[in-house]
C-alpha cells in the first residue's frame, strides 16, 4: 500500500525533467548587501561577456529575461520583487538563472523557489557560510546573512523589510560546498543543525565526485526534490576566478568546479541557479575578470544543459 502511496509522487518529480525547461534569466543587479562598489555590474558583465554565448552554445533555450535593481527603491524592495521574477519563472514551469550582484540575492532566490517548490534542497557552494545574523555579523553586510533569514534566525524586527522572506528552508534542506571562512557563531549555528557542510579542504582529500554523491545522499537520498545551485564565485580559488569581493586562498579549482556541474546537471534536478558575486571594478586586469566570467559562464552552461 506504502508503495502505491509514493509513486505518484515520484513520478510528479520525474515528469518534471527539469533538465529540458527553459531558462529565465533575471539580470539582479543588486549591490548593496556589501560595502565594495561595482558588484551590480556583475549581472550585465556575465550575460554579455560569456553567459550568452555558453547557454547558447549548449543548447540551452532562454525564454524571458527580467530586470532587477536596487538602485531605485533600495535593497530590500528589490529582493523582495527578486522573489516574485523567481516565483513567476517557477510557477511558469521554467528555470530561474539569477545572475547577480552580490549574495544578498539569496534572500530573494531561495524565498521565491520555497514558494513554488516547498521541498526544495539547496545546495549553497560558497567560501563563506553566509548564516550570520545581524547579532552575530562582524560587517553588518546582509550578503552574509541570506541562509540565517531563511532558516527563521532573525527577521522583520532586526532588519525592517525583510519580511517578504515567509516562506521557511529547514536545515535538512540545505547543504554546503567549498566553505572556508566561517565565524565562530556560524561554525556553531550549522554544527547545531547538523546541516550538510563540505569545506574546500574535504574536496582536496575526497575528490569532488565523492562530496557531491555524499551531498545528494544526505539532502536527497530519494533523488526526488528539485534543487537551487546557489554559487558565489569566490568558492572558486583566486586563481581560477579572481574578481571579486572577498576572495579567500584554497579555494576549488576549474576540474572541481567541472565535475561539480557535470554530477548535478546529471541529477536532472536542477530547477533554478544563482551566479554571485561577480565584481568587474575588483578586477586586477581585464584577464582576470575575462578569466572570472569565462569560469562562471561555463559552470551555468554545464549545471544548466
């Protein structure tokens, strides 16, 4: 009887096919979660300077394309009308590809699939923990706070305006990849929850095959749920994508970051993905933020086709 109970289901979740949906793509160009000027030109510098082509050159439809900027009404605002472009394109049975700006976006992207997708897992690949709270916050920069507000660690009365963010992401529901830098209180907070954590260091000494098999197990043991890729480049080394904000040394390299596109494209699950953090003014040269947009365009392309 159980058996007859689970099936439909699963089978809601295979027809879905993720893998063939068109994409949305929404241009966040959304900055001021962080001090550091020249993070809202990311999104316009990423879609003209390779995500365009990559997409295309794999094949990959894009439907419609959304805009959204906190130049005009401010942060909260925007991540709030954020949430809704993400919704619509869920809702439309389509795939959002979020090209922000820096990784306050989360709040926005994370809130927008919960609604449409109450199951969802997210798999956050980052070199920070980005679950500080305004209490626990070094910088008081909302670009590290995104998971904390989700998870119901803080909200509407420490930081008015977020209050959009309703809808709730359990700790089960989320997993971590390339981490590196975490305060004290964060370590903490995710120790507590027993939430899914792989350092960069475990991918060194694992391999990044075995991490990502590990993540799915833990989060997803029943490969059923559709999941959001929420990547900040500077989870990749310095070296492989250099602009931007905060890099941090030991970072993963571009066969990690290969391999990690290629299992989770595999999983036909990817309903959604976030590019962060790109910062074309903290660029060195224009090889290195050539470099950096290359890195990032060719990840979307492989997690998305």
């Amino acid at each position: 009887m159980t058996v007859d109970m689970t099936m439909p289901h699963q089978h809601h979740h295979q027809d879905l096919a993720y893998g063939t949906k068109p994409v949305d793509v929404i241009l966040a160009r959304i900055g001021r979660g962080q001090k550091k000027g020249g993070v809202e030109q990311g999104p316009d510098c990423l879609w003209e300077g390779g995500v365009e082509q990559a997409l295309g050159e794999a094949d990959i439809t894009t439907d419609e394309m959304r805009l959204v900027t906190d130049q005009d009404f401010g942060l909260m605002p925007a991540l709030a009308e954020l949430a809704v472009s993400v919704e619509q394109a869920a809702r439309n049975g389509h795939r959002p590809l979020t090209l922000g700006g820096d990784h306050s976006i989360a709040l926005g992207t994370i809130e927008g699939m919960l609604r449409v997708y109450p199951d969802l897992r997210v798999i956050y690949i980052d070199a920070h923990g980005d679950i500080n709270t305004p209490s626990t916050s070094k910088t008081g920069n909302l670009h590290g706070m995104p998971l904390a507000a989700h998870l119901g660690l803080f909200g509407q009365r420490e930081i008015p305006g977020i209050g959009f963010v309703g809808a709730r992401l359990l700790p089960q529901q989320l997993a971590f990849i390339g981490v590196r830098e975490l305060d004290m209180t964060e370590a903490s907070i995710i120790d507590d929850r027993n939430i899914v954590c792989y350092s960069a260091e475990d991918v060194r000494a694992y391999g990044m095959a075995a991490v990502v098999k590990q993540v799915l197990a833990q989060i997803d043991p029943e490969g059923r749920h559709p999941i959001l890729i929420s990547f900040d480049v500077d989870a990749a080394d310095p070296s492989v994508a250099p602009a931007t904000g905060v890099p941090v040394a030991d970072g993963l390299l571009e066969e990690d970051l290969d391999i990690l596109a290629e299992l989770l494209c595999k999983t036909g699950r990817i309903a959604g993905l976030d590019l962060a953090e790109v910062n074309p003014a903290l660029a060195a040269s224009e090889a290195d933020l050539a470099r950096t947009v290359e890195v990032t365009s060719r990840f979307a392309a492989a997690c998305l086709g």
